[in-house]
C-alpha cells in the first residue's frame, strides 16, 4: 500500500476529499467505492498537484521492483477507474491532465485537510530565493460570488464589449481554472489556466492585453477576446480573413493586432466600435512597440524569411533583415522601443535541422547581433519593463524519433543591458514540466505572463486500398495508447505494422497486427529507436539507435534484428544518417543519406556487411524528404515546399525534375508496392491536411483529407492492399504565471 511521505494525510478538491490513511474517497461527505491501485495513483497525484507525475514514478510507486505485472496496461487501467470516479475525463480533465509521453498532473487546486485544512492549499511549483519575501495579496483568493457557470467560455455571433468594473484575477473554479502555490520564504510563483479547450480543438495564438483584464485568443473556431477577472468571452470577426491569430496589443489597450492566413495580412481591430482595418499584405509574425509607433513584422516563406519595420498605421513599410535559409520566429521589442529581440532558425544542412539563435537589433544603429546561440532556442519571447528578457528552450529528448522541433520547452530569463543590449547576470529557469510553453505575452507591469502549453500525440492508423488506388476504406486507429507513434514498414504478410513508439517516455521498436488489440515488443533495452526498415528479403528489420544515456552526443548505429525474435547486430554507425531504405528482393540496394551544409548526401550499403559505397552525385540545397523505390532503380525527393519531384538514377546518377499538376506542394513521399506511383503528404493554407497518390507523369490524386490533424508518411503494405500513415492532435490551452 502507497504511505503518505509527509504529515499530511487528507486532501480536498472540489467536492471530493481523500483520506490516505484509510484509503477512502468521499464526495460531498458519501464514501465512493475506488480500488486500491486507483486510489494509490490518486495519492501520488495529491502530494505533488501542479506537478508532472512520472509513470515511472507511479511504477516505482506501486509496484516493487521484483514484480512481473503489465505496468502500461495496469497504469492505464488505474488511471481510467479513477476518472470515472471522479467523473473526469481524458479529453476535457478538470482533475487528472494527461501529458503525452511522460505521465499524469494533477490540475486542481487542493486543500489540505488534516487538522481542520489549517495549513491552507498546496502545491510544487518552481521557486526562486531572493532577498525580500513576496507578500500574500487577496488576489490570492477565488473572487466572492463568481459561479463556475459565469467563467465557463462563451461565445456570441455579435460583437460586444463590457469593460471590467475591476480587475480581479479569478482563480480556483471548476471551469478550467486552475492554480497552484506554494508559501514559503521565497518568491511565490503560480500558475492559472484560462482556457479549457479539448484536444480537438487547440488554442493556436494568444495575448494578453497591456492592463492584464483582456486575453485575445484564437483556436479553430476562431478569434475571441475574454474579460479575465469575469470570463465573459465575445467572437471578434475579421471580414474576409481565414485563421485569424491575434498577435499584439497596441499600449491602449482598445486596438488588437490580428494576423490573417489566407490573404496573409496584419489587421488592425478596435474593441470599441468600428470596423477592422488592413494594414498591410503579405506580413505575419509581428509585434507592436511599447509606444504603438511602430509594427515589426515578418515577410517571405522558407527558406528566406525577413524581418521588417513599419509605422503604427500601417505606412513606411522597410526592411531590416534578411538571409537565405532564414526563418524568424518571436519577436519583441524592449522597453524603451528602440531594439527589437528575435529568434532566428538558419537552416544550412540538408534536411531537417537548424542553427538556432536570440538576436537583439539596434533600430537606430541598424544593427543585429546574438546574445545567445543555442540549437534549444525555441519560440516564446517578451522582454519585460525592468530589462529582463524571459525566452523558451527546448528540453532535450530522450527519444532521437522526435526531433528538437517538436520537443518540450520551458521558459527561462535573463538580465540584458538596456542600452548596450548585451546580457548581464546569469540566466535562470521560470517553468518545469513535460510540455510545450509558446506564444508568450506580458502585462505592461511585468507581472503576469500568459502562455501556451503545448503537448500533443501521434497514432498509427490502417486503411484497406481497392486494386485502382482510387480510394481508401475509413482509417482504423491501430492501438489506443498514449505518446508519439509512427509507421515505417509491414511484415513480408502485410498483416502487422513495425512502428516506432515513446509510450513508456523512452522510444522502442513495436510489432503490432492489424486485429490485435495491443503490440508486441521487438526492441527495448537502453537504446532509443528512431527509424525502422524492412530488410530486402523480409526477414529481419533493420533499425536506427542511439544509446539513450548519451543523448545526441552518440553515434547512430543501424542495427538488424530478425523478425521470428533473436539478438540485435550492429550493420554500420556514422555520426550523420538521417534516413535509410532498402529494396525489395531481387533488388538488394540500400541507402542511407547525411545531411551537409551544402546539401545532401547518398551512401549505398551492403545489408550484410555494411560495406558503403557513395552514390550518385552529392544534391544541393537545403531541405528535402526522400523516398528509395521498391525495385531499387530510382530516388525520388521533394523539395520544401516546391510543387516538384526529383528522380534520380541509382544506376548513374541522372536527374529529371517531376512537376506536379495542381501547384501540390508536398512535404513528405514514400514509394507505393509497385513502383509506379508514390504516397505523400500536403497542406493547404486553411490548414487541411491531405494523403496523395501521385504517378510518374505528375498526376495527383487526394485519396485522403483531415482538416483538424496533421497527417504524416503513408507506408503502403509489400502486397498492395493495405497502407499505415500516422496523424497527430494537440492539447494546446492558456495559461497564467505570476510571482517570477
């Protein structure tokens, strides 16, 4: 049985209060009935609220370590018993918040109530030493009178604005809000939640107005703008606009500066009457200045971005940046007005990575230089009234399949010199936990910071083709565990998918049939698997790895292992592959490709004995998605973001370029069974996803759309009648912090 690790052994949440001792929940006084595992889960969960809980903290937890059991299984079981007791839920949690890959959270705000509740709520947020302790405010406190029905979110067809008779923060209601403090000698910071959207619906943007009391959001829906301290939340429309994101607030707090996709274009919006204004075309990316003077903005698509100047309303338009494989993420403008910080993405190797950077610009001088050079740099950037820069790093992840891009973050801050716009003074970290935190604004005070949490999954879906390609049966969803999981070949039957999955937070190799409730393990051990390849023959499935302990600093190593079960082999090891394939019998070819600074690079290897050879001839430019075809006669690569195919020749190298009908940009390929068509994968600018089948004249053919996920590589099945591909969703809402 799970021991409470303090004095502690009495928790309240909502209406619900757990006993540890006695291991009893009750609702509203009412004992529930819950069994022991659930409950044990829910006591781990109660002494850390606020907190990501490992699984393998509530394995260490409940289980001893010489227990044989099925953890995934019985953590999953445990977790499902618990929110229906609870009448939670996984999609909308109000208690129990599933984070992707690593664990569990607690969310609500939790009383301690041994000893009457004397010792006040709980939680274990990050805190900082500093040499005055911060004192507790009122605000600290749910607002009298405020009903859950009265914040739960609202949306109207007509445009109204109330202005707020007080500024009050609401906190600790069952409509999504939630905070969690820790008092102590130290600086307090806490966290609230102001949004409560589903998975299937995302917040994608967000900012908070310069006197805290508005938060402009926007999520598939559309553009909204919520009263903080009531929760009143009202539509704002944008004529002729699509995927309206709001961007920044002018200093006065009445006018929203609102980003269009399709026309890409910056608008200007009054919340207090009037229609919305275009100020320029072909603008995205953007920040206005602390006196409303002056707009910043991005202009151009990769891989040349620039970063541009223009006046308040829109005229003056100039710029100040630009660079060949540049991408500019946040920007923000310092106090004073007169420098701009930015994150910069320089793209110079082949495919996917990029040299990463915050920059500060002199306007005046006209000059930029970095502060930092860092490959985690991530996108969260504002830069507060007393100098302090607060900026987004990437965590390092344990598994080498999910790229840094698509990583966890956390803000940090650090000290820059208002006038020379150099750093001063160690940086320190604000946040912890296993999500994503972007699109960062600040109150003008300095004192509240709203932000995104970002977690989101990828699953493995089936689908049946007819003998012409011209359709695709309904996709079936392959497991229903959580994390990222991603196809990358059949069995010699076509009856099960080899797929690459993080569910238990370190990547492994699965095996899993296509009516077979779960998967089989083909790979575990301390390595971390990244790619996985059918052997020519069928038989054994080759495989990226890289020591898990080592992170990036290890080589990759392609590994074999057969597919009837036995030891892995290595084949070779370099410091660079970025992806490999291999040929179906009678064809033995396999390659592998390196991304350089000037392009890519193709190596031919023997499956047997690693044996390489360079082939064909070194590609330039800087970022592409490549696919070796099934009979090993032709390499066939997309360019980012160009409607064209290259074909090339494994036998001597020559190239022909393959436009694509239709204008269809595609961003990755794969080939189909036979040879003679391939599979990829499109986006459109209102972002509907689609699957193509595409034939060697450049014909394309939508066999498949999904306008709220992202939809990833199709690998089609050695007979022809099946394919895999994976899609992806996100639990993206706003969060609130304070005290840092």
């Amino acid at each position: 049985m799970y021991q409470a690790s303090n004095k502690t052994s009495r928790f309240r949440f909502g209406v619900f209060e757990a006993d540890l001792n006695s291991a009893e929940l009750r609702k509203n006084g009412s004992k529930i009935k819950l069994q022991e595992q659930p409950f044990q889960v829910l006591a781990v969960l109660l002494e850390k609220p606020g907190e990501v809980v490992t699984r393998e903290q509530l394995r260490a937890s409940l289980w001893p370590e010489d227990t044989f059991v099925d953890f995934d299984h019985g953590v999953n079981a445990a977790i499902k018993r618990l929110r229906d007791a609870l009448g939670d839920s996984a999609e909308s949690p109000r208690f129990v918040e599933t984070l992707a890959r690593r664990g569990y959270r607690f969310i609500a705000p939790v009383t301690d109530a041994t000893n009457g509740g004397q010792n006040g709520e709980r939680s274990n947020e990050t805190t900082f030493a500093t040499k005055t302790p911060a004192p507790v405010t009122s605000s600290d406190a749910p607002a009298p009178g405020i009903t859950s029905r009265e914040l739960a979110p609202q949306r109207f067809h007509h445009w109204r604005f109330v202005v707020a008779a007080a500024a009050l923060l609401v906190v600790g209601t069952s409509a999504g809000w939630v905070a969690a403090y820790r008092l102590t000698a130290h600086v307090r910071i806490s966290e609230a939640r102001l949004t409560n959207n589903p998975p299937d619906d995302p917040i994608v943007s967000a900012v908070l107005s310069p006197d805290a009391k508005y938060l402009a959001f926007a999520d598939r829906a559309g553009l909204f703008v919520r009263e903080v301290a009531t929760g009143e939340t009202q539509s704002v429309s944008i004529p002729g606009g699509t995927r309206p994101r709001p961007k920044s607030w002018f200093p006065d707090g009445g006018h929203l500066l609102v980003a269009t996709a399709e026309p890409e274009s910056l608008w200007s919006v009054s919340l207090l009457g009037g229609s919305p204004r275009k100020l320029i075309d072909n603008a995205d990316g953007s920040a206005v200045s602390p006196d409303g003077s002056q707009i910043a903005f991005v202009r151009g698509d990769w891989p040349g971005q620039e970063l541009w100047l223009m006046s308040g309303d829109g005229e003056r338009a100039h710029k100040i940046i630009s660079e060949t494989g540049a991408v500019f993420g946040s920007i923000a403008w310092s106090p004073r007005g007169d420098k701009l910080a930015f994150v910069r993405y320089l793209y110079r190797t082949g495919h996917h990575e990029s040299e990463n950077s915050l920059e500060i610009f002199d306007v005046h001088a006209s000059a930029a230089h970095p502060i930092l050079s860092d490959n985690r740099v991530s996108d969260g950037l504002v830069w507060a009234a007393d100098g302090h820069l607060i900026y987004s790093l990437l965590e390092n992840s344990p598994s080498p399949a999910v790229k840094s891009g698509d990583g966890d973050s956390n803000f940090w801050t650090m000290a820059v010199n208002l006038d020379t716009g150099e750093p001063s003074g160690e940086s320190r970290r604000l946040t912890n936990g296993w999500d994503r935190k972007m699109s960062a604004s600040l109150s003008s005070d300095g004192k509240r910071l709203v932000f995104l949490r970002w977690s989101g999954e990828a699953h493995v879906y089936v689908a049946d083709l007819d003998p012409g390609l011209r359709q695709i049966t309904t996709p079936k969803r392959l497991s229903l565990e959580e994390g990222r999981n991603f196809p990358y070949s059949w069995t010699p039957d076509g009856k099960s998918v080899i797929f690459v999955s993080d569910r238990a937070g370190q990547s492994r190799l699965f095996r899993q049939g296509v009516d077979q409730p779960t998967p089989d393990l083909l790979v575990g051990g301390t390595d971390s698997v990244a790619i996985a390849r059918p052997s020519p023959d069928g038989s054994q499935v080759f495989y990226l790895a890289r020591d898990r302990m080592k992170g990036t600093s290890g080589q990759m190593r392609l590994m074999r292992v057969p597919l009837s079960g036995g030891a892995p082999e290595l084949i070779l090891e370099h410091d660079i592959i970025d992806n490999f394939q291999c040929a179906r019998l009678p064809s033995t070819i396999c390659v592998y490709g390196q991304s350089f600074s000037n392009g890519l690079r193709f190596i031919a290897f023997d499956p047997a004995t690693g044996k390489e050879r360079p082939l064909a001839h070194d590609i330039s430019g800087l970022k592409y998605n490549w696919s070796l075809s099934p009979d090993g006669t032709t390499l066939a690569l997309s360019p980012w973001r160009k409607p064209e195919l290259r074909l090339i020749s494994t036998k001597d190298g020559s190239m022909r370029t393959l436009p694509l009908q239709g204008g269809a940009a595609v961003s990755s390929i794969d080939w189909a069974f036979d040879s003679q068509t391939l599979w990829a994968t499109s986006s459109t600018y209102v972002g509907t996803q689609s699957l193509l089948n595409i034939d060697l004249r450049g014909r394309v053919r939508p066999m498949f759309q999904d306008p709220d996920k992202d939809v990833g590589w199709v690998i089609p099945s050695p007979d022809g009648k099946r394919i895999a591909f994976w899609e992806s969703s996100g639990s993206s809402n706003v969060w609130m912090m304070q005290g840092f």
